[in-house]
C-alpha cells in the first residue's frame, strides 16, 4: 500500500513520479508549480532537492491527484 504524499521526502525518482502520475511535461509540471523548466529537471536528475514551499507545494499537488508514492 502507498503511503501518503505529504510523507515524501522528495527525491529525483519520487519528482518523476508524480510528474508521470499527473501525464505532465516537465514544462507543464514547471508551469503548475510557478517555478521554471530547469528547475523540474534539476531536480529529477537529483542535482537539488526542492525545499521548503516547493516542497509543501509538490505534497499537496500530490494529495490533491490521488497520487501515492512507494518508496
């Protein structure tokens, strides 16, 4: 059973994940979120993590699309 988004510490292969679950592009991904391309893919290459609001923010995006995340 999955657990709970809001659990996530949110790493390259979680990011992926959810951004596969919701059917996004990385732009479209970058879009709902207010923040830029690069950063979505920086962040599923594992080169940084989000933080903070972006972090919260992928949580309840999450949340709010069902999604459940296996670690």
């Amino acid at each position: 059973m999955g657990k709970k988004s809001a659990g996530i510490q949110w790493d390259a292969r979680s990011i992926r994940a959810l951004r596969s679950h919701l059917n996004l592009t990385q732009a479209a991904l970058a879009e709902e979120l207010g923040t830029r391309q690069q950063t979505i893919s920086e962040w599923e290459k594992g080169e940084y993590v989000p933080r903070g609001a972006s972090g919260k923010l992928l949580s309840i995006v999450a949340d709010r699309s069902g999604f459940r995340y296996k670690a």
